[in-house]
C-alpha cells in the first residue's frame, strides 16, 4: 500500500498529459504525430514526439481550439488523398526526406493544404514550446532545451519568478 508521501512523489514524477486520445481518431493521430515530427524533428534534443505534440493538439481540439475541428475534420481525408496521389502511399509510410518533400510542396501551393499545413505548424510549436499543463511539451523538454527554468504556478500568477538583480 501506497503511504501519501510515496503517492505525491509518483504523481509528481508522472507526465501531465500523455493521453489517452480524446478528440482524434488513433490513424488522424498517427498521422498528425508523423506531420509534427516533420515540423519539430529530433535532433540532439527531443522533438515533437518526445513533446507529446499529438495529445496537446487533441485534447485542445476537444477544448479551447474546438472551431478548428471541422478544418482537421475535413483536412486530414483531403491530405491522405493528394500524399496517395502524389507518391502512390500513405503519409505515415513515406521515410523522413519524401515526407519532407511533400509537406514543402504544400508549402509553396495555394490549395486549402497549405493553409492546413500552416495550421498543424501553429498548433505544433504551441504545443513544444508552451506549458505543459496544456498537454504538450511533456516533461517541459523544449524548456530543458532552451535551458529555461520551470515557472512555478501558484494559484492563478502564472509565473512567479524571481526578479533579476539590478547593479
């Protein structure tokens, strides 16, 4: 049996959120997780992955970012097609430079894609670089990244941090 004390250390040592999906379907996932990764690569650092991206952009999708359902809703499907159509396979399928390729061709057109694309670039870096009480950013990687401290939140001041000295 679990004292208190041994129960906060665990609670506290878990991630805030890594799911489970509640908004996306688990392909519509997998394929916005495959675009992330594209967009915030791992490198000598975590990426999007490691972030957990694709569940700060689904439980957004199930709250605050709800009037962009409909464009995910609607997108997903049309981008599966013209990926189909452009290489003969699945987004998901293609090896990291080929999906490059395709994610910059959509890039420079003028087809609801790119504003989509655009789209899923915004919610990305949202998610990597924003706090991780939103559901992204798991374990405050890209903050490590940055060698940024972890704002404490007390009550509703968002970040009480210490002031820099004068002189």
């Amino acid at each position: 049996m679990l004292d208190r004390r041994s129960f906060t250390l665990a609670l506290a040592a878990a991630p805030l959120y890594a799911g489970p999906l509640v908004w996306l379907a688990a392909d519509d996932a997998a394929l916005i997780e495959a675009i992330a990764d594209q967009i915030v690569p791992a490198d000598d650092a975590p990426g999007a992955l490691a972030a957990g991206v694709v569940y700060y952009i689904d439980k957004q999708l199930a709250g605050p970012l709800q009037r962009f359902q409909e464009t995910y809703r609607t997108s997903i499907p049309l981008f599966r097609a013209a990926c189909r159509e452009r290489t003969g396979r699945e987004f998901t399928a293609l090896p990291f430079a080929e999906r490059t390729a395709f994610l910059r061709s959509l890039e420079n057109g003028r087809s609801p894609l790119a504003a989509f694309f655009a789209m899923v670039v915004d919610h990305t870096m949202q998610g990597f670089y924003g706090d991780p009480r939103h559901g992204g950013n798991r374990d405050a990687v890209s903050w490590k990244m940055l060698n940024l401290p972890y704002p404490p939140i007390r009550g509703r001041v968002r970040y009480d941090l210490p002031k820099a000295r004068s002189g």
